[in-house]
C-alpha cells in the first residue's frame, strides 16, 4: 500500500516562499498522476497542482505562474515551490496519487478520483 506525507508548511508572510516535500513509500505505481490540494475549513478540498508519471504538470489558475510542482522519482519524493504566497494561499495543503489518472493533460486529477491516495497535510498560513 502507499503512504504520503507531507513536510514543509509553516508561516510566511505575504510575498515569501515556501517549500512542501511529500515522502512516498510502498510506491510501485509506473503510471499515476501525483498532485498538491488545499482545503480551508468547512470547504471542499481543491487541485492546485498536479504531476503525472511523464512529467507533464498542469495548475490551477489562482496559482498559475508562482507555484511549481516536481517530483524525484528515484527517491520517491514530491514537492512544491510556492513564490509570491498571498493570503489567499492560507491553507491545510495534501499531496495525493492515483493511479486512475494516466495523465494531467486537459486537467485531470485537479479533481480527486475515488482512487486517490491522501496524505496527512500540512498546514500553510499566510499573514503579516
């Protein structure tokens, strides 16, 4: 079975950066598409950024040009580079994988899929 989780998070002010690390074991999957959500609270858990076993990324569009998803195959690691964090990105943030997902192309898996695997999530907040 996989398991995820997730390290990184903490408190930045607005404009700063932050880097989320997500440590895969039990991963045997050799196609998959890997992503990051966020979830405020009493609302529904979103895509931010998604990754699939090609490579190929695609994001949502509030974070679009400032987030960065990538992953290390070799040592089963998936991260996000977050820039220019606003308040907005406050948030418990979670990697996931499925193995539904053949690829992120035309936005798939912005959207869990009922095998998608959790994380534990890491909390990002955002203030001065």
């Amino acid at each position: 079975q996989v398991q995820l989780v997730e390290s990184g998070g903490g408190s930045v002010p607005p404009g700063g950066s932050l880097r989320l690390s997500c440590a895969a074991s039990g991963f045997t999957y050799t196609t998959y598409c890997m992503g990051w959500f966020r979830q405020i609270p009493g609302e529904e858990r979103e895509g931010i950024a998604v990754i699939d076993s090609d490579d190929n990324t695609n994001y949502e569009a509030s974070v679009k040009g400032r987030f960065t998803i990538s992953q290390d195959k070799s040592k089963n690691m998936l991260f996000l580079q977050m820039n220019s964090l606003k308040a907005e990105d406050t948030a418990m943030y979670y990697c996931a994988v499925s193995q539904l997902c053949r690829t992120v192309v035309a936005g798939a898996f912005l959207r869990p899929d009922p095998l998608t695997v959790w994380g534990q999530g890491t909390q990002v907040t955002v203030s001065s």
